[in-house]
C-alpha cells in the first residue's frame, strides 16, 4: 500500500491553533532512500542544536502536531532546538510496501536520516521501541551520539520474556490487527488505544483510535508487532559510553516498569527517574509529562548537549 493511500483524516484538536500552524507551516519535510531502496520521510523544525527523535510506532510526520500525545512534546523540544523526526519504514509518509521490517531495518532508517542531514553530532530521543534503536545507532556510531534521552522503552520483546498466557495474548490481537485494523469499526484499535494511555479522556482515546488508520496498514501494523517481540538489544547495552537518562511510567500497561529499570541498570552510569502514570504514552494535561519534560530539559542542560 502506498504511503499516500489513506483513510479520512479524524478532526483535529491539540494545541493552540496558532502553534499548530506555525509549526506545520515552519516544519521541512524531505525524503533519503536507504540502502535497500526504501524511501524514508523526514522532517525538522526550530533552530538551534538538533535533537533527533528515532521513529516509533504510530507517527505520521504531517499528522503529528494535531495528536494529543506528540504535538506538545515536540513544541516543547523545538523551543530552543532543531528538532529532526521522521517515520519509519511502514508508515506515515515514508514507503508503506517494504521488504523488511525488524530491528536491523529500523537503525538502517535512522542511520540514512542522519547521513542525508548531515549531522555530526547529536542528542538522540527513544519512545518505546525507538529506545532500542537508538540504543543500537549509538553502539554502532559511538562518536555521533551526544546523550540519549529514553522513554518507556525496552531492550527486549515480548516474545523474549512473556510467559505463555502473554504471547497467546499477543498473538490473539495481531490476528485481531490484520482483520479490524482498516475497518470502519474502532473496537479493534481501541485495544491498542487503552494499553497505549489507559488515563488519557475518552475524547483523546477516539482521536487515538482514528489517527492509527492514518499511519499504516493493517498487514504492516500487525508485521510492526511481530517485529517488535523479536528485539533484542540487550547484549549491547553495556556498549553504551554515552550520558543515558532513562524515564519510565511507574505502572505503564504496555511496558513494564522493569523494563526500563533493566535499561538503566545495564548502561554504564545511566540516570533512571520513574514517572507517576499508568500511560506507556504519556499525555500533556497528566502531571507525569510536565515532570518528563523537566527532566529532558535539566538532563540537556547538565550534560551540555
């Protein structure tokens, strides 16, 4: 399926309308192509000393600023930054009919980004699976990441550690992706939407709901879940010679908590700061994301990245 076939885009809301045009009018979006031909779509905003975000599940560069869970987030980093992100392979504006979709593909996306941009040197942002592969990139180019900045992330998938009744589970909803995903009934992303930010309003679980069919396809959605049970990042993590902050929600329905703990425990000197929600995304009307972004801000500040 190709990234510009897409479904009815939900009503926008989030942030102020201003803002959301200035960042949407101020962002620049460009394509690079990776080794194996796979187009990726990127897109910076703001001025200063970048800040690359890798990719994660569920992000449409175009759409990003209207949701309720990135669009203060990324206003907030751009303040004072230039703030690079992009979408992975599989979804959003980048191409949709890809050959591979695993961990190896998804550094090889972040690598073609920094190399089209040129960057040097940088601050590198995880969420979720974005943490592994960040935490890949920065094993593989020790002298180009500055600091790295994880949020409910993990080394390993599920496949790798869930017991029996979990991977059934699991396995019960990929088959439940492929069927509901695309369809005009939301009860088959809502489970996702509910894991995803169980504290968030009705009102922002809907939008959620929506914003989904926007990002990928239904195969590509349930290929996404296999691909993220199989990473493993867990041998390299001792590699890391960078400065690590490592923020995690305390009782994350997707991610456990210990998850990240491991993260921490495992990177030489890493700072780890636990997050009082229930959201594995957190959401910018919740105490915990002002306290995400406190300590985002004083990491940068410390370090001097």
């Amino acid at each position: 399926m190709a990234a510009g076939t897409e479904p009815a885009q939900p009503a926008v809301r989030r942030l102020e309308p201003s803002l959301r045009r200035a960042h949407t009018r101020e962002q620049k979006i460009g394509f690079c192509k990776v080794a194996d031909g796979t187009r990726i779509a990127f897109a910076s905003v703001g001025k200063g000393p970048p800040l690359v975000k890798a990719a994660n599940w569920l992000t449409h560069i175009e759409h990003d600023w209207n949701t309720p869970i990135w669009g203060a987030c990324f206003a907030d980093i751009a303040r004072d930054r230039t703030f690079v992100r992009y979408d992975e392979r599989g979804c959003g504006l980048s191409d949709w009919d890809v050959g591979r979709i695993d961990l190896d593909s998804f550094v090889d996306d972040l690598e073609a980004v920094v190399d089209r941009l040129g960057l040097s040197r940088f601050p590198l942002l995880g969420i979720s699976q974005g943490a592994a592969v960040s935490i890949a990139y920065a094993v593989r180019h020790p002298e180009r990441v500055s600091g790295l900045i994880l949020i409910a992330g993990y080394s390993s998938g599920w496949r790798l550690h869930a017991d029996e009744e979990e991977i059934a589970r699991r396995n019960a909803v990929r088959q439940l992706t492929e069927v509901g995903w695309g369809t005009d009934n939301p009860a088959y992303r809502h489970i996702f939407s509910r894991t995803f930010m169980p504290d968030a309003a009705p009102e922002d679980l809907a939008w959620f709901d929506e914003f989904q069919r926007l990002t990928t396809s239904p195969r590509n959605a349930a290929r996404f879940q296999d691909a993220f049970g199989d990473i493993d990042v867990r041998h390299i993590l001792a590699e890391v010679r960078t400065p690590t902050l490592v923020l995690h929600a305390t009782d994350d329905q997707r991610i456990p908590l210990e998850q990240g703990q491991m993260i921490a425990t495992a990177i030489p000197g890493a700072r780890f700061v636990p997050l009082d929600s229930k959201n594995h995304v957190l959401v910018e009307y919740e105490p915990a994301w002002n306290a995400c972004m406190s300590h985002i801000r004083d990491f940068l500040r410390e370090t001097g990245i």
